[in-house]
C-alpha cells in the first residue's frame, strides 16, 4: 500500500497540474515549459517548474538559471488552435 502522505502529494499535483495552462513550444533558460494559472486574471508565463514547486532556486545546490516571468503576447498557448496540439506539459 503506498505512503498516504506520497498519494496525497501525487493527487496535489496533478490538480494542480490541471490549473495550469502551458504554452505550446516555448522553455524558460531551465528547460521547463512555460505556463500560467488557468483561472488568474493576469496572463503572466511563468517556469512551470516553478509554479509546481520542482524547480530549485537560488541557494539551494544544484540550481539553474530561470527566465524572468513575463506577459510576451507572442507565445503560444497550448489551448489555441495555432500550437496544432504542441504543449510542453510534463508527461503524467
């Protein structure tokens, strides 16, 4: 029987991954997809492993550098018919 504490942390996670909305091919400097909370009135592209809590930041060890949040009109959704079914949403 898995860890209670693990499955809850799973389930969190992938609610939360259902809030985002990732852009289709854009990255931040890490490697991660840019996204977006779906239901937030400001539309601002932010690391996706930032927003789900994976990323390590400044003073942790092994850190990387991550793109500035940014409100770029140009970057593609991964909702909109323009990204012909891109997405850089991290595999389930």
């Amino acid at each position: 029987m898995p860890n209670t504490n693990t499955a809850r942390a799973e389930r969190e996670r992938r609610a939360h991954l259902r809030r985002l909305v990732f852009s289709a091919k854009e990255r931040c400097s890490c490697g991660a997809g840019f996204a977006y909370l779906r239901w937030k009135s400001s539309r601002v592209w932010d690391c996706s492993a930032i927003l789900l809590g994976d990323a390590l930041l400044e003073g942790e060890s092994g850190t990387c550098h991550h793109s500035l949040p940014c409100t770029y009109f140009e970057i593609v959704s991964e909702r909109q018919p323009a990204a012909n079914g891109r997405s850089t949403r991290p595999a389930a």
